[in-house]
C-alpha cells in the first residue's frame, strides 16, 4: 500500500529593499521599503470606493493595498458576496504625479 504524503513548505517573504529610514525621538521607527506596484479591486474595469454602514457609523474599506494577497481576497470575497467575477486584481505600477 502506498502512502502518498506531501510536505508543506512555508516560505518567508523575502525582504524588500530600504530605501529611506529615519527614527524619530519619540521611538518610531519609519521606513520606506520598495515596492513592485499597487494592487487594486477594480469593478468592470474601474477603481471603486467600498462604503459600510450601519446606524451609528459608516467607515470606507481599503480597494488598494501594497501586496498583492489582500486585493486578491478582497477579490475574491466581493465576487462571492455578489455572486459574480466583475471584480478583479489591477497592478499598478505607473501613474501621473498629481501633487506637488
């Protein structure tokens, strides 16, 4: 009888690269790390906003993130919640300066 086993292999993340970091008096520790893009929920195409209210507050939800993992299960919860595939995973890697 054969036994058919499999090893799960649990990576890290590599490290991303600093590319400023400073520490203030007050203990914080800021650094600002490299990233590959921006991964976004788009609805057919288009960047969204994701409002939730109930009778005492109403707070926005995130649609953009800087790792891919959480857009792509945002993704897949709002498609499963609506029952459709409308929703989907942008890169975004190059934009327009809008300020200063």
């Amino acid at each position: 009888m054969a036994v058919n086993s499999s090893i799960n292999i649990i990576m890290a993340r590599t490290s991303a690269k600093t590319l400023f970091e400073t520490v203030k008096l007050n203990g914080k520790h800021f650094q600002i790390l490299e990233s590959a893009g921006i991964w976004a929920v788009y609805l057919d195409g288009q960047p969204f906003n994701i409002r939730n209210s109930s009778f005492k507050v109403t707070k926005y939800k995130k649609t953009s993130f800087v790792n891919p993992g959480p857009a792509i299960n945002l993704c897949r919860r709002l498609n499963s919640i609506f029952q459709t595939n409308r929703f989907t995973v942008i890169k975004l890697a190059i934009g327009s300066q809008v300020y200063p």
